[in-house]
C-alpha cells in the first residue's frame, strides 16, 4: 500500500496539466482512495474498517501527506479520483 501512495505522489509531480495545486482535502483523497481500493481487492468491504485503516495510514503517513500538498494536481483530478477502481487508473488517469 505504501508503493501505491508513493506512486500516486510522484505521478502528481509529473502531472502534465499543472491547473492547480492540491490541497490537504485532494492529498487525503488520493490516500484515500487508494486504501478503498487496496482494502477491497484484499476482499475488506467493511466502511467501518476502511475508516479505521484511513485514518491509521493518515496518521502513519502524515509526513507524504504533507509533501503532497501543494505539488501540481489536473483540474480533473478531484472528478476522476472518486471513480478509479485501481491504483494504476488513479494514478495514469486521474493525476496525469
């Protein structure tokens, strides 16, 4: 899961459509997301489980979180995210 919050995080500093910058609320949503999706291709469908786990990965990585902030984000990106069912979407469609 780390890997794939490392990934998404590089792919907002690549991003080619430099619209805007992300906020905290778009770095917990990347976060987010990717745990949501982790968490449901390891067969966890619990939304009780899910909350804990974002809000121990948040905390566990605070740190990324805050060098998230501020880097290039598409303007598409707060639509999209929402909407990718796999890491590799979130992070090749929604953030480049």
């Amino acid at each position: 899961m780390t890997r794939a919050v490392t990934v998404a995080l590089f792919m907002l500093t690549l991003s080619a459509c430099q619209q805007r910058t992300a906020t905290r609320a778009d770095c917990q949503l990347i976060l987010d997301r990717i745990i949501t999706i982790e968490l449901g291709e390891l067969g966890y469908r619990d939304p009780l489980f899910a909350r804990r786990k974002q809000s121990e990965l948040r905390e566990r990585l605070k740190s990324r979180l805050d060098n998230c902030i501020g880097r290039p984000i598409p303007a598409h990106a707060t639509t999209c995210i929402p909407n990718a069912t796999t890491t590799e979407a979130l992070s090749h469609e929604c953030l480049r």
